[in-house]
C-alpha cells in the first residue's frame, strides 16, 4: 500500500509536468444543495483528465534500465494519451495497444502526444495478446490502466491539491471505474485529513464497485450499459484492497441523473465535463448523501468527449 | 467620454457585486499561432457574461433619487439578466421588457433574477413602446444596454483586470455588437498600455463596425444572418465617437470560422463560450492580424447558449 510520503513523492515528481488545476465553487449549486461545494477541475488538467498525473509518476519514476524499451499499455481512454505524453516526456517510445473500434478522436490524441498505436480486434484477449507481444518484442514496460501503485499514487496527487486550495473538508467524492483515482484519492484524505469521509460514485447500471464491497468479492467488470464511459471498468485488485478497507461508501447515480448532472455542470460553471466525471454532482443531486451543511470536495475527472453528439440528444 | 479614473471608480463599485474572472492560457493554441494569448475568461463572470459589469456600475452610481421608480431595459439577451440582478442588489425593481419570440432560457433567466418581465411584440417599435410606458407608468430610469457612459465604464474594468493579470500585452482583442464591451475595453487599454493596439472582432455577415469606421458614417444595425447572435446590433452613437478615433481596426470573421473557432475552444480549453465569443479567436486563426510572437489578450465575453443544437450541428 502507499504511505504520505509515497504520494507527496509522486507529487513533487509530477509537478513540472502537470497542471495545478483550480478549484471552482458556485453559488448556485451551493444553494441547491445547502452544501459548500469544491471542485478540483482535473477536466483542465493535461490531456484533459486527470489521467496524466498516474501516468507520468509511473513513466518518471521507473528506471532508465526498466524504460529501454519504452512503455506499452492498452487502452481506448485518456490513460492511451497519458502514457504517450509522459513516454515522449521522458524521451522513451509510448507503445499503445488500442482496439480497431476506438474513436477517431482518442487515436488522434494518441498520436498528437507522438504514441507509436498498435491497433488490434475490440476484446480483451485480443488486447492483452497484442498488449504481450510489443513487451516480448521491444521489452517495453506495462503501465497498467489502474492497477499500478505508481498510477494510484500519481492519481492521489489531485486530493492532496484539493485540500490546499479547500481546507477542512467533511467529504471527498470521486468518480469510481477501475479505482486508480478513487484509490489514490481516498488514501490522501484518510491520510491527510482522517477525519473526512470519502465516497467513491458510480453508475446505477454498472454498480460493480458497489457490489464487490457489500459482497466481499471483488466482482467483474459490468456488462450494462452507462453513457459513463470512462467507468465500464471493473475494480482493479490493488484498489479493491484498499477501499473494502478504508472507503466510507459508494453512492450510486442514474442514468438520466448522470445527463442531467453534466448539462447543468455545463450551463451553471460554464466548463465541459464528460458524463463519468457528473457522477458525484448526480449522485448529490439524487440526494444518495446527507451534506447539508458540509464542506464537500468533488474531483472533476476530465472533459474528453464527443462535441459532434451529446448526451442529452441521444436520450431526446 | 471617459477617463481612468472613471474606469477605476466604476472598477471599485462594482467589485462587490461581481467575480474578479481568471485569465486562462494554453500551449496548444499558443503553438498554433506562434503567439502567446492571455483568455480573460467574463464566460465565467455572474449571470454567464461581461453584462454583469455595465450594468452593475449604471445600477450602483445611480442616486437613490433616480432609482425610486427601478430601472428598466429592453433587452432580451446578456444584458436583461444583468440588470435584473443589478436591481435585486440595490433593492430596486427591475423591468425587463423582453420580445415574445426569445428564448425560454433567456426568460427564466431574467425570472431567476428577479426581473420584472414585460412582453412586447418582437419589433423594435413595440420595444421601445413598451419600455417609455414603463417609464411614463413607474418613472424607472433607462439603463441602455450599450450607449450608456455608466455602462461603457463597467465594461471596460474586465480590462483593467486583464492587463493586471498579463502584464506587456502588445494587442487586445474583443467582440463588437453595440460597442459597450469595446469601447470600455478601448478606452482601458489606451488610459493604462496607450502602446498597445486594439482591434475589434465582427462577423463578415454583420461588418457595420467596420464599414462604420471606413466610412466615417455610423452605419445601422445590420440585417445579414450571424450565428453570432450576441453582435447583431450596429454600434451606438457613444461607442461610435470612441472607436472611430482611437480603436486600431475590425477583423472579420467567417461565419465557419466562428463556429469553428468556438467548438476549438471547447475542447481545448475545456469552457463554455457561445457563439459571439469565439469571434476574436477565429479571426486569428483565419489569419486576420499578424500576431507571430506577441502577447494577445482576448476578452471572452460570455458563455450562454442553448444547449439543445449547437452551430456545428445546425451546419452539419
């Protein structure tokens, strides 16, 4: 597991190559929730998510002989962008595995942060396959989406910032997939600030994190459908071993909740989000927390999507 | 006309009332002009626009004596929202006289304020019709939404603050409609930095600025098409007798090219601007002004919009 130290390494290790993000805080939703709301703007972050902070903690702190090869990883999503960036930061070749059926725009990015793209069928197996053979051919080193504890530690970074510019909060919610972010955020407030209780957010219609902690046994990734796309992930194992231990819940949010919540994110702080990162707002406004009265801190997750198509418009 | 110490006293007033915006900055786009651009970011401001800041400053250096009837505006855009909200922190009723055919957005807007709603037919006469019976009945005092000394002066302290905050800028770039926002801007910049230059940024379909001042005539409000709804206005008598002898020159844009320089900004800079607002950066990207190694600064001058149909989907 990963101590204060750890994360305030990663911290200092990353930050010439990261943005300090702001905190942006609203009267308006204030008011509707009774709450004061803080929240960490990771959708302004490199790349666009707050994907560039694991990433670039595992990229620098690995050792030139662990990087001769360079670095690989499989992904469609913002990690894919990430690891090309801080490859081509460091000054070693970023291998990215992604599947035929990725959008134009996330290889694009790939490519705009000078990733070499290995393209490959749209399953896992086929993933994982093409994923180990750039490793047997170049050495290349694997920087795993989420279950990486140079990632987590790296995620970790954005709630250390956010109780800074956002002191003596009462609670932390972040958006949960494969935990990586929800992983690391919740060991730098327990950390930092014991006290706090951090909830993770998450789809009604992939609830796997939710389940996996009721249960006691890490469950699957989900098969239902979200339009949080950045979540149809299921927990990694190190993240699983750390929240059934120290997270204080998961609340989960609908699918119109989840739309709703992004449009009025957009309309009311005037910035973009992707529908992944409106999960904690949606899960508040469905009222599945009491905050009234409390300071609480929501890390916004990035703001990567499609502008030609939104949310909204499909369900219309 | 005024001088910077009307600029700075309006600037004082009104800080209460309204956000001091960030200024954003970006290397992707920087990269792409060559030049460095400093984003003065009023899509941030209160009621989503610079609005605000005019009408807040006409409200507060109003005498107890010319308020006791309220104020009233026709206006069914940026401006009819920032004087309702200006009234209901002065304590005063705000009339907002508001075309039947505008947007239910833009109402609930001025509702949520607190604005005192009159219809009227939309048309210029049935506005101002409207708005002398408000005046005959209430004895409210006009607030114009552009030719206004009082609304100039607010205008021009988003300004103020940008040069504070991006000090040595060489340019200044700002939407024009009526010219409230410009002819702060202009007298700001040439009161603090008279070495700088200022230009104007306008539809092609919408140009009376600029025929306007290549004329020497004013020219009336402009009958074209413009997506850029929020400057399809001809510029008034006030702002006309600034910008004639001190602003540098109009840069025109292409109706694709805000479109597209506004969908740009989206996903780079992750924030909401509306259509007007795109106007400074997509003359530059249409190449308009040379600006390889200068320091620009941009006034964003709002982010309302409708968010059912964006304009790259309406040309789509």
């Amino acid at each position: 597991m990963l101590s204060l130290a750890d994360l305030n390494a990663a911290r200092a290790r990353i930050a010439p190559h990261i943005h300090r993000t702001p905190v942006m805080t609203s009267r308006t939703l204030d008011a509707e929730l009774g709450a004061r709301l803080f929240f960490k703007c990771e959708n302004f972050q490199k790349i666009g998510a707050f994907k560039a902070r694991g990433a670039t903690n595992a990229v620098f702190s690995a050792t030139d002989k662990e990087l001769r090869g360079g670095v690989v990883t499989h992904s469609s999503g913002n990690h894919a962008a990430a690891l090309a960036r801080a490859a081509r930061l460091r000054g070693v070749p970023g291998h990215i595995v992604i599947p035929t059926n990725a959008p134009r725009s996330k290889v694009e990015s790939v490519r705009r942060q000078g990733g070499e793209i290995i393209f490959c069928e749209p399953n896992v197996a086929a993933r994982e396959e093409a994923c180990a053979r750039v490793q047997a051919e170049t050495g290349a080193l694997l920087v795993h989406p989420y279950d990486d504890w140079r990632v987590i530690a790296g995620q970790g970074t954005a709630a250390l910032e956010l109780m800074e510019d956002a002191p003596d909060l009462d609670v932390v919610i972040a958006p949960v997939g494969g935990g990586g972010l929800m992983t690391g955020t919740t060991l730098a407030v327990k950390s930092v600030r014991p006290s706090a209780r951090v909830f993770a957010a998450e789809p009604e219609q992939a609830d796997d994190a939710a389940r996996s902690l009721a249960t006691g046994v890490r469950q699957p990734t989900p098969t239902g459908f979200t339009i949080a796309d950045g979540v149809r992930t299921g927990l990694g194992e190190k993240a699983f071993s750390v929240l059934r231990e120290k997270l204080d819940g998961v609340l989960l949010a609908s699918e119109a909740g989840i739309i709703a919540a992004m449009r009025h994110t957009w309309e009311i702080l005037k910035i973009l989000i992707e529908p992944s990162c409106a999960l904690p707002l949606a899960a508040l406004r469905e009222g599945k927390l009491a905050v009234r009265g409390l300071r609480v801190g929501i890390i916004l997750s990035g703001g990567n999507l499609d502008l030609d198509r939104l949310p909204w418009q499909e369900a219309g």
